[in-house]
C-alpha cells in the first residue's frame, strides 16, 4: 500500500516523507536486509530463508531457533524453537503470515531498542531510544484493543464502507487540490 500512495504523491508531484521506493523494500524484507547489512560489513547473525515450497528442508543451524515471517514487522508470527520435534509445526504457523521465513539463531536474554532518524537540511534529526517490549501479554492486549476498535458490527458494514468511501473521494479530491495549486505556484 506505501508503494502505491508514494506513486501517487510522486505523480501528482506531492512532497513526501518517506524512505525511496528502493530502501522501503530493502527494509521490508528480512533477507534483503540483512545482505545489504552484510554489504556494508554490519555483522548480522547467521541466517536461512525457506519459501512454502522448500519447506521440507531442514536448517543447517543449531537449535534453538527463531523463525519469522519473512515480509512483516512488530514481532508478527514470530515463533522460538528450541527442538526438532516441533520445528515443522512452527515453520507451519509462521508459514500462514508470509509464503517466506527466515530463520536465525535465537539468542535469549538480549536487550532490543528501536531508534528512527532523518537526514534533513538542518542536520540529522534522532528520535528518542525505545527498548521493544518483550512481553507478549502486553502485545496481546495491545492487538486485542486495536482489534476490538476495528471490529465492525455486519448492520453498520453499508454504513462504514459509505464512509470509507466518502473518505477516499475527500482524499482524492485534496490530492488534485494539491496537484493542481503545486501546477500554477
């Protein structure tokens, strides 16, 4: 979906905030990642990929293991193996978050933080430093609210899709707005 609203900001000659279209999937994919790291001498831990149609091949890394949807973010699908008995059954369950996995070495008792960044004319702008909660009770309760607040009754589904498309033609007609005010400024 980023790639698309990119498209048509860069169409309607509309600035954008946003990494290139090149860096988007570079970051988007685990594997990808990891190899432009490996580029730029990053150490980056061991790793395998397997598609839906190797998945019979068994890692050549020692256990435990850390599988993970190959294209998505937020700790989404993640699953800890720490023997073979049970390797197929994890590869299966992430298996239905993305038709590619990748899988590492798992490493317990490490600290991850999260930091984003932005080179503008002022300088390089940081953002504050998080520690990504380990947690899982706490990210479940998170994805049951955001849940909850999409959860639509099926007597109000006109009602919302009505909205949504008023919403949609609203933010067409500002992008044409902004095209077309960029056009004669």
């Amino acid at each position: 979906m980023i790639f698309f609203i990119k498209k048509l900001f860069k169409f309607f000659n509309i600035p954008i905030i946003s990494p290139s279209t090149e860096a988007s999937v570079i970051s988007f994919n685990k594997k990808l990642t990891k190899l432009f790291a490996q580029s730029v001498s990053v150490p980056v831990l061991p790793f395998e990929t397997l598609s839906i149609f190797n998945r019979e091949k068994k890692p050549d890394l020692d256990f435990p293991l850390i599988i993970k949807p190959l294209r998505l973010g937020s700790s989404i699908g993640i699953q800890v193996v720490h023997s073979q008995d049970i390797f197929q059954y994890a590869l299966d369950s992430v298996f239905e978050f993305d038709d590619e996995v990748i899988i590492e070495p798992y490493i317990s008792n490490i600290q991850e933080f999260n930091i984003a960044g932005v080179l503008t004319t002022q300088g390089l702008i940081i953002s504050k430093i998080e520690e990504v909660s380990k947690n899982r009770k706490e990210k479940s309760e998170i994805l049951k609210k955001a849940t909850s607040i999409l959860r639509v009754d099926e007597k109000d589904l006109p009602r919302v899709i009505e909205r949504f498309k008023k919403e949609i033609k609203e933010m067409e007609e500002e992008i044409q707005r902004l095209a077309t005010k960029r056009k004669t400024s």
